[in-house]
C-alpha cells in the first residue's frame, strides 16, 4: 500500500469517527406515555452513548419540549392519552422551527389480559 493511500486511508476513517461522535451528541426527544418504553429507549440510546436525551410523558410535554429542547430527532409514540403522536406532528410540522426535525413513530399494543 502506498504511502498517500494509507494517508487518505487514515483520514478517512478520523472523518468518520468524528461524524459517529457528532451523531451521539445530537438531541434527542423520547415522548411516550408508558414509562416502560420510555425506560427502554432511553437504556438502549444511553447504551450507545447518546447522552443528550429529553423525555416527555405526552403529547402536550413533547410539543413544549419541542420548542424548547429544539431536538434534532423526535422518537413518538402514536398513542398517548393527551394528544395523540399523529396531532403532536401535525403541530410540530406547523411550527417554522420545527417542520424539518426528523419525527420516528412508535407504537405498542400490549394485551394487559394474560
């Protein structure tokens, strides 16, 4: 191997781990009424180390977070008792500061019979 590719080689992958450590210090917002997901997400984010996390225990919580926090990612729940996921984006996609904040949505459906 050359001496100029094992350089650019070397840059290549510094660039990268800079990009991976910039990712872990994005903010993330984790709204979800069950405290059980919420627990989950923020164990497995924190597992990666994502360290900048807000969490909102509704809809009405994650629409003043979203303004204040200003995340760069928004982990939903669709079902919450509140405001539901599907009303929390339609209002953050309203708001100038938000509409291009990158919204994943997450439901569960538990059966609390067995």
């Amino acid at each position: 191997m050359t001496e100029g590719l094992a350089e650019s080689l070397l840059q290549a992958v510094a660039a990268d781990n800079a990009v991976s450590n910039g990712i872990r210090d994005a903010k993330i917002l984790i709204a979800d009424d069950d405290p059980l997901s919420r627990r989950l997400l923020v164990g497995i984010l924190q597992k990666q180390n994502f360290s900048n996390l807000q969490v909102a225990e509704g809809g009405v919580a994650a629409l003043e977070l979203l303004h204040s926090f200003r995340p760069d990612l928004v982990l939903l729940d669709m079902q919450m008792p509140d405001i539901g996921g599907l009303e929390v984006c339609r209002a953050a996609r309203a708001h100038p500061d938000s509409v291009d904040i990158p919204i994943l949505v997450q439901t569960a459906t538990v059966n609390r019979r067995e």
